[in-house]
C-alpha cells in the first residue's frame, strides 16, 4: 500500500482541530484537543476533549473506532499525556489498542508530558510522527502554552474604535462604534474565553451584560476591576441568575457596597493592591486559559504595562467623530517618541461588514 502523502497527514490533523475548537472556552486549565483515527483510508473513530475532568479526545476516538483500532493510524494535535491527573494517561489506552501509528501534531509544553507520551509510545514500538500543521497547532492552544510557560493566563485586548482612533463620542456616548457583523465576531471571541474584564468607568458608562448573546452556550465570567466601588447599585452585571459576576476591588473598600453585591449573588475578592498583575496570578490560580480585556482607555493602559495583554483584536470603523477629549483605546503609556511605540507583530487585517479588524500580538 502506498504511503499516504504529506497533504494527506495535514488533513487529518486539520480535521483534529476542527474537533478540537468544538470545545473552545470549555477546557481550562486543560488544551483543546481533538483525535481521528484511520484503519485503511477510512475514519473509523473521532472524539475531543470536552472539558476538565472529561476523557481526553483519545479515549473518545478509541471508544468509537473499537476493534478497528488495531494496526490502524492515530492523528492527535497535541501529544498524548504519559501521566496520571484527573485521568489515566492517554499513552497507554493508545498501546492497549493496539494503534500502529501515531500522528502529532506538537509536543506538549507541559513538563509532565513534553516528549515523555511521545517516547513511551515509542517504546511500545508505535511509529511516531511529530510536527504535522505544527503552527496551526501551536496557534489553537498559544493560551494554554502561554499558561504553562508564564504560569499567567492569556491575555487578550479587544477594543472598537472609529478611523480617527476614537472609543466614544466627547460625551461618552459609544453605542455603536462598528457594525452588527462586528459585534457578532465579539461575541463568539467571548464564547471562548474564560473571563472577560471591565473596569468602573464601563460599567458606568455602558452598562454591558458581557455575555456570548446565545452565539454559544458558553459564557465567560465577568469581572469587574474597581478599586473604591464607586459603582451604580443597579447594573445588567449585578443579576446573577444566569451568568456570574466576580468583582475585584481594594481591601476595605466601600463595605455597605460589597454587602449590597454580595446579597445579590455576585463574588467580591479583596486585594492589598489591585493591579492588572495581580488580577492575572488570581485568574491562572482559578485555572484560566484566556482573558478577554474589554476596558477602557485607562485601565487598557495599566494592563499592557503589567504584560497582561498578549494579543489586541482592534475592530476599526471606517467612519469619523473627531473631538480633542474624545476618548481612546488606550491611555498614557508614558512615551515620549514614537520610537518606543509597541509594534504588533504576526498582523492579519480581515474585513467585517462594513469594519476592519486588525489582529496581533504584543
């Protein structure tokens, strides 16, 4: 039989990613992972890792494919785990099967793993490959390497603003900055986050609900960053019935306030200091992979000197409101020459309706 050729393997590793962004927002701590098992040119078992505590994506696809997984080809994103956590490691149900070979797309970052799943196959005698679609690999879970390697999770920036580089009227007044269409992207970027952030002056202003608007099942928490809570009493973000609310703020800050939240369902956490920073170690201790920014000027700022943002999803509208106190994305980063403006790097632009979104990283 001939060997299947290079564009074959990429196929089928894509076919593992698709699988795997079934679970987008749903993992944390743990990747996106999806598997395809071959026997003969036909898939004959699939699966993906749904969520923490769940069978990892090879369990899934050995369990449809059966006795038709001996001598057949497995294909996987991310290495098999070669530990035990909240699940056996998937390596040996991999060998107990009796697969004959076995595809990967990238090593695993994680210390516990990196190269070991890869080497124990190996030495059960499965042929290994590793590197097929690499980067799209790589590109599928940057937030869960971004985890492991930072011990922070993955920060990313989203902001809408007009050709004049505007977030708002000189009023306040932001409803809409972009299209529908936009606004659609927006919400399915939060169906896949674990968090999304807000400062005060938002809340004031804006009044968000901060959920994925039905896009998705899948909503993230929405937190609220305000040091002296000086906050309406009455907010879409204060009803907890079906969507949560963590409220950050500064220790003894606006007691009567904090009971007042607490009454209605919504976490309050204390800090000594609240920074962007520390927002962050709190965040990766609960397990987050991906935090979505969606701040404004000031607190923008404060996050991308904290290194809290790594990546910016800037949605541009093609129209003009002008103002000298009009506000925008981000405020004062202390530079003094465009020299030491941040440069994104790895930029794609993608045209949205009528708007343009520019996507990079810090």
């Amino acid at each position: 039989m001939a060997q299947p050729s290079p564009e074959y393997h990429q196929t089928l590793m894509q076919r593992c990613l698709e699988l795997a962004e079934q679970a987008a927002g749903r993992t944390a701590p743990n990747p996106l992972v999806g598997a395809v098992i071959v026997q003969e040119g036909e898939i004959v078992g699939e699966g993906f890792h749904p969520q923490a505590g769940q069978p990892h994506a090879e369990v899934f696809a050995l369990r449809e494919a059966g006795k038709r997984a001996k001598g057949a080809t497995l294909y996987v994103n991310l290495e098999p785990c070669n530990h035990y956590g909240r699940t056996p490691p998937c390596s040996e149900a991999v060998i107990q099967a009796g697969i004959r070979q076995v595809i990967v797309g990238m090593v695993d970052p994680d210390q516990r793993v990196s190269g070991g799943g890869v080497e124990r196959l190996r030495q059960a005698g499965i042929e290994v490959s590793v590197g097929i679609e690499e980067a799209a690999c790589q590109r599928l879970n940057e937030a869960f390497v971004h985890r492991i390697r930072r011990q922070r999770p993955f920060g990313v920036l989203k902001y809408a603003m007009t050709l004049d580089g505007k977030i708002a009227a000189t009023t306040g007044h932001s409803a809409w900055v972009t299209g529908s269409e936009a606004r659609a992207e927006v919400h399915k970027l939060r169906s896949r986050c674990d968090a999304v952030i807000v400062g005060g002056n938002t809340v004031r202003r804006d009044n968000p609900l901060l959920t994925s608007h039905g896009v998705s099942d899948h909503n993230p928490l929405r937190v609220v960053m305000s040091r002296r809570l000086v906050l309406p009493s009455q907010a879409k973000l204060w009803d907890t019935t079906e969507f949560a609310t963590l409220v950050l703020t500064e220790e003894n800050a606006n007691p009567e306030f904090q009971k007042i939240l607490r009454d209605k369902g919504v976490e309050v956490v204390e800090f000594p200091t609240l920074t962007p920073a520390a927002v962050m170690t709190h965040l990766y201790d609960r397990g987050f992979l991906t935090v979505l920014w969606e701040c404004g000027g000031q607190l923008t700022a404060a996050a991308i000197a904290d290194q809290a943002i790594q990546k910016v999803w800037a949605f541009i509208a093609p129209k003009i409101i002008g103002g000298d106190q009009a506000p925008s994305p981000v405020s004062d980063l202390g530079f003094e020459k465009m020299t030491q403006a941040i440069r994104l790097e790895r930029t794609q632009v993608t045209q949205i309706g009528n708007d343009f979104l520019i996507e990079g990283y810090l």
